[in-house]
C-alpha cells in the first residue's frame, strides 16, 4: 500500500503513517485519508471512476466534520494557560523606597548640559 501511494506522489505516506490511520484515535490528514480511499477502492473489479470520486467527496466531507468536532473538544490554548498573579498591593514599599538612589533636580544640571 505504502509503495501504492508513494506512486500517487502522497506526502507523508509511509507504512507507519498509513498503520497508524488505521489504529490511532487521532485523525490521519485528510489526504492520506483521500489517497487511501481512492487506492483501496480502485482495487475492487467493476466500480466506475465516477462512484470512486463520490465516495471520496463523501468521506471528506466525514473528514471535515470530524476535524471540527475535534477541535470542538480541545480545550482553548491560551484559556488552558495558567493566569498571571495580581500585582502585590503598593502599601509596602517597592525596591526603587529601599534603594538610595539620589535625585536630580534641575539646580544642579547646568544649562546646556545634560545627565
């Protein structure tokens, strides 16, 4: 099958990639999906191109349904990050009260000259 498909010029269709359709729960990309279904059905003797791309039209739109629900039931990204912690409140002192920086004023900048 992988052979097949690699023949189709399918991305991404190597035999793990094509086991793994078939035996995990996560939903494989819709054109491995696409490329297994038109390969496994022109296998069978007597079904008309026609019926082959129904049924592929089908099964996508099974595939687009199932992507949106999947992504119904992830949580939100940003809504699964913890929140930022409130500021503390400003009745103690912050660093810059406890430093002994000294101040400047302009009586003791010159005219013309800067900092």
């Amino acid at each position: 099958m992988a052979n097949a498909l690699a023949a189709r010029s399918v991305p991404d269709a190597s035999r793990t990639t094509i086991y793994n359709a078939f035996t995990h729960t996560r939903l494989p990309m819709a054109g491995l999906v696409d490329a297994l279904v038109v390969e496994l059905l022109s296998r069978i003797k007597g079904i008309p191109h026609e019926q082959i791309d129904s049924i592929s039209s089908t099964l996508n739109q099974l595939w687009i349904q199932a992507d949106d629900e999947d992504r119904a039931r992830q949580p939100d990204f940003a809504a699964s990050l913890p929140s930022t912690p409130p500021p503390p409140p400003m009745s103690e002192p912050s660093l810059f009260d406890l430093l002994p920086l000294p101040s400047f004023h302009r009586s003791h900048i010159g005219m013309g000259q800067s900092i």
